[in-house]
C-alpha cells in the first residue's frame, strides 16, 4: 500500500491562514458572504461558546440544524475545542434521533426550535441548546423555544485560545457519523483527523480542485454528503462554496439559474438529483454550461450508464463517479485526463488497496465478480456500537458489503451489494429497521422489505407482508402506510405495500428476498 505522508490539521490551519481575506461561503438565501478569514474567527468563538455551555475536550456534540454557515460554525468550533462532532440529519424520525442521542453518549444537543419542537419536555436525554438560524423563518411558538442566541452569544466571546482546529493526534476522533446498520439500530463510524483531512486532500488532488473551483451545496450538512463533500473538501482545495437549502422542490427549479449567477463550476450530485434535473423542462439558455462548468461529481449511490449519458448529452457536463463508504470515506474516482468509462467508478486513490474476494474469503481474480475487499490509510477508527464485526479481515482488510470486477483498464466496477442495505436516493435505509415497524402491527406475521429500480432514486422501498387470519376488517395498504409515516422517516416509508398469502424461504427457512423482489415487480406490472 502506497503510504501517503500529510499534515492534517495543521494543514488545514496553514488554508485559513493563505486564504483569510477570500470569500468561503456564499448564501443565496441571506445574499451574504462569509470569508476565510471570518468563519476562522468565529469558529473559534464558537469554541468558547460550547465551552461555556459544558463541552469539553473528547465529548460528544450533538448538532443537528439545517444548512446554513451556523453548521459550519459547529463542525469547526468542535475541531478548535477537541470535542467529537456528532451530526444528525433532521430528516431523521424523532425516535431514530433519540437512538443516536443515547447511543453516542452525547454531552449535548445544538439544534434549532422546528427540530426540538418534534419532542417533548423532558424525552431529549441530553442538554439541550436551541437556537435559531439566519435563513429560518420563526413561527411564534418556534420563539418560546429558544434558549439562545447564538449569533450574539458568538459576537460576545473572545477566541478559543487552548488550541486551533484541534492540536492533537492526528489519529483522534473528530466525528462520530451515525448511518442505518443492517441490524435496524443506527451503526457509528468513528472517524479521524487522519482519516478525513488526508483522505479529502488526495480527493481533491485526484480531480484537480483547487482554489478555482465554486461548489454549490445543496446537500444536508449533517450528513457526509454536505459536511465532507461539500464543505471540507472544498476547504481542502482551497475554493468557495455557494451554499442553499437542501436540495428538493424550494430550489430545484431555480438549480440552473444559481449556478449561472453565482458562478459556480463544480458540481457534487447523487443520482436522484440528476434524474430530477432531468425531469424539468428546458426554460433558460443552458449554453453556459459548456464554458463554465468544469465537472459534475457523482457518488452516494450507485449510477446507471443510461441515466449518465442522458444527462451528459443534455447539460454537456462530464460527470465522474467515484466510490467510498462512511467507514473508509472515498475510495475510488473518475479522473481528468482518463476516458470515464460506463459503469466504472474509477481508480484506487493514493493509500487505497482493494482486492476481490470469494466466498471463502480467498483472492479472486481481478476481472471476475467478487466480494470487494478494502485496506485503506483513511479507515475509520471503529465503530461506536459493535456492529459487522464478521467485515473485519486479517492484516487490516475490510469487506465493504459490495461486490465488484476491474476491467482491462484497471478501473472498478461495482455489481451489486451483498449487504441488506437499500440506498434510496443517496441515504442507506435499512430494512430491518422498517420490517421491525411493520411487525408493530398485530395483523403482520411476515414482512419483507426491499429495493426496486427507480428512475429518480435509485431504489424505491416496498414491502411485502402476510397478514393473519382475523375475524376483524383486513388491515388495507393505506392503514399499514400511516402506521409506517407515524414512526419511520419519510425517507424510509415504503412506497407501496402488497399482500401475499405466504412468502418464499429457503430450504433453512430464511426469507428469499431476491425472489420476494421478483413477485412485487410482477404485481407493479
């Protein structure tokens, strides 16, 4: 394995030292920016905030809040204080939050009043700090639940002065990231300086992003995708980020019209946002694209080549896949330079090894399909709830739950996934989880969850249950659908629900949930 020798955070300080007068974020919701130089300072300040507010050095923090430069103030006012940045995505089901609350042995929770206004008094486990954010419209009983102002709280603080993004080992826990486990409950990957600084440099490095290069992020920043992909690693390259909403109906249709104005060049998508893209109709001269916009970089979910050329051939923007997983973040990418070939996800990044396993764990040769196996430099430090312990391999190798081939080329191409995990629009959604919902209800003796294809997100979630007999009305797909709205994301509610009177097993009984998938498709025709 090829060593990769890098500074971490002390690189990452030396970027907001070069860069303090350049502009870092800019808010199309505020028209407001935000410069090196000023995020530096008021994360800083944001230390000293957490500080008096009972955080200290190693514990974990809770934040989860909408998109906005206050998350940026956190993720860093954490990295400044040494304390474990724990993110949690508000689209999250309140009781899958309150998991990740006690699982992370949280110290505290940030977040804002339309997330804490999803609980009652007294159910958070943990201090709770409430604030509200710029680009948040407060209803009146949004105010009642304020406990502070964080913007004043940060203008009143000097600097943190005990250390600066985090003067510690490199091999340190910086955040705990919290994604759906094949056993339902949420699985924590610890992740370190090391892991994502050095991992987000070689990225950067692989595709050429530099201090030109504008991101737009549309992407939920408590969640890899916006926090990693579009905030730090544009950081690590030196560019600027223009910085809205979440992705979806507020702003899809104004998408092309923000990365005209505000000149952006790089883009960062997951499959369902090119499909949505895809589905609008052509309003404005989309010509500009041609000359301004550098690369569209596509990950988080498996991309078919059908869905890439219609894009490409429409917009005109080269897109390039690449591969990682929370436990190892990026693996692999398409490069500049290279013929982006159909169905790969590119090359080995510096201080990547993979190899393709057979069933019994041995080598297999590289052009046929096999168990993909990883060893990384950037590998997480653990996780924080003993989960998928059977992955770990000798002499530091990782099955990733995914199977793959190279080509000629040496260039990966991921087949499948050998992990019941459903990827729905870039999000893992585990069915475990869902089936555990289902069998709430005491009319459900059998329930099955699984992934179809999807043109927007990839994978769409149905279900398939057996119901028993009953004298007493039949449940009927609505009432299960509501049970499921009631204590599941919306996210991870099934699109459709179909009855069968029994539901295939193999010969030791386990559900068969290849052929399970095949009889909903048929039913769907």
């Amino acid at each position: 394995m090829t060593e990769v020798h890098l500074t971490g955070t002390s690189y990452l300080k030396d970027i907001f030292a070069r860069n303090a007068s350049r502009e870092l974020f800019f808010d199309v919701r505020l028209d407001q920016s935000t410069t090196y130089g000023e995020l530096y300072d008021q994360s800083r300040r944001t230390a000293s905030v957490l500080r008096s507010l009972g955080v200290n050095r190693g514990d974990a923090t809770a934040v989860s809040v909408e998109n906005g430069v206050e998350a940026a103030w956190l993720y860093f006012g954490c990295m400044h204080l040494g304390a474990r940045f724990v993110p949690i995505n508000p689209a999250l089901h309140a009781g899958d939050i309150l998991a990740i609350l006690k699982l992370s042995g949280a110290s505290a929770m940030l977040t804002t009043p339309k997330i804490r206004e999803r609980f009652s008094d007294g159910q958070l486990p943990v201090p709770v700090h409430c604030f509200a954010q710029a680009a948040e419209r407060l209803k009146d009983r949004h105010r009642q639940l304020l406990t502070m102002d964080l913007r004043a709280e940060i203008a009143a603080r000097d600097p943190f002065s005990e250390s600066e993004l985090a003067d510690f080992p490199d091999e340190t826990v910086f955040m705990t990231m919290y994604s759906s486990g094949t056993t339902g409950l949420p699985k924590g990957v610890n992740i370190s300086y090391k892991g994502i600084l050095n991992n987000g440099r070689v990225f950067a490095e692989a595709l050429g992003l530099n201090n030109e290069s504008r991101f737009y992020n549309v992407l939920p920043m408590t969640y890899l995708g916006g926090a990693y992909n579009l905030m730090l690693i544009p950081i690590l390259a030196e560019g600027s980020i223009v910085l809205d909403g979440v992705f979806g109906v507020p702003n899809v249709y104004g998408f092309w019209e923000t990365v005209r104005d505000r000149n952006v060049n790089t883009l960062w998508f997951s499959p369902t946002m090119l499909s949505m893209l895809l589905r609008l109709e052509d309003e404005m001269d989309m010509s500009f694209l041609h000359s301004q916009v550098r690369c569209g970089i596509v990950g988080m979910a498996p991309l078919s080549p059908e869905l890439k050329q219609r894009f490409e051939e429409r917009f005109g923007v080269p897109l390039y896949e690449n591969y990682g997983l929370s436990e190892t973040t990026f693996l692999t990418t398409q490069r500049p330079g290279r013929p982006r070939l159909a169905g790969s996800v590119g090359t080995c990044l510096k201080g990547v090894e993979i190899r393709l396993l057979d069933p019994a764990h041995q080598p297999a040769p590289p052009t046929r399909e096999g168990n993909i196996a990883i060893r990384t430099e950037y590998f997480m430090r653990g996780y924080s709830n003993d989960e998928n312990s059977s992955s770990f391999l000798p002499e530091g190798w990782f099955l990733t739950g995914d199977r793959g081939l190279f080509d000629d080329a040496g260039e990966l191409h991921i087949t499948g996934r050998t992990k019941d995990i459903i990827i729905r629009g870039g999000i893992n959604v585990s069915p475990k989880r869902i089936e555990d919902v289902l069998y709430e209800l005491p009319a459900v003796s059998e329930a099955a969850v699984v992934g179809i294809p999807d043109e927007v997100y990839g994978e769409e979630i149905v279900a398939a249950v057996v119901l028993n007999p009953s004298g007493e009305d039949p449940l009927d797909e609505e009432t299960i659908l509501e049970h499921c709205k009631s204590r599941i994301a919306h996210f991870q509610t099934p699109k459709r629900v179909f009855v069968f009177e029994a539901l295939p097993r193999g010969a030791t009984g386990k559900l068969q949930k290849t052929m399970i998938r095949q009889n909903v498709l048929e039913r769907m025709k």
